[in-house]
C-alpha cells in the first residue's frame, strides 16, 4: 500500500517496513521510529509534513512536521 501526502509519500512493504521518499524537510520520509520486539506496520497514511502509522500492537505512531499536535504522543 502507498499515501500520498503534499510533498512525500510513504509505502508499506509486505514485511511490515514504511519507507518513504520526496520532501524529507521535517523527516517525514525518514524519521520512521524503531518498533519493540517483532512488532511492524500494518497501515502508513502521510499527512501534509508528517507520517502516521499503525502498529501491530495497534499503537499509533507519528513523526514529521509537529506543529500543531499531529505527531504528539
């Protein structure tokens, strides 16, 4: 699966990895967070400056562009 954000996209590979390419201004692209143990992705959606991602633990993760709230925690 792909997303399409403003200036980058994010892929989903079949081992559960995000990889991302286009704008990296803010590491949307390439900030892509260390999962625990055996957990990986099984959904990426990229926003505007930011990436969001879904756990196999079905925890929600984001990283990029943080100014207004979108990647908290």
């Amino acid at each position: 699966m792909a997303s399409a954000g403003f200036w980058h996209t994010v892929g989903l590979t079949s081992a559960g990895r995000i990889v991302g390419w286009g704008c990296n201004s803010f590491y949307q692209c390439s900030g892509v967070p260390t999962l625990q143990g055996d957990q990986v992705f099984t959904m990426a959606s990229a926003g505007g400056l930011y990436t969001v991602g879904l756990t196999s633990a079905g925890r929600i993760v984001g990283w990029g562009r943080n100014n207004v709230g979108q990647c908290s925690r």
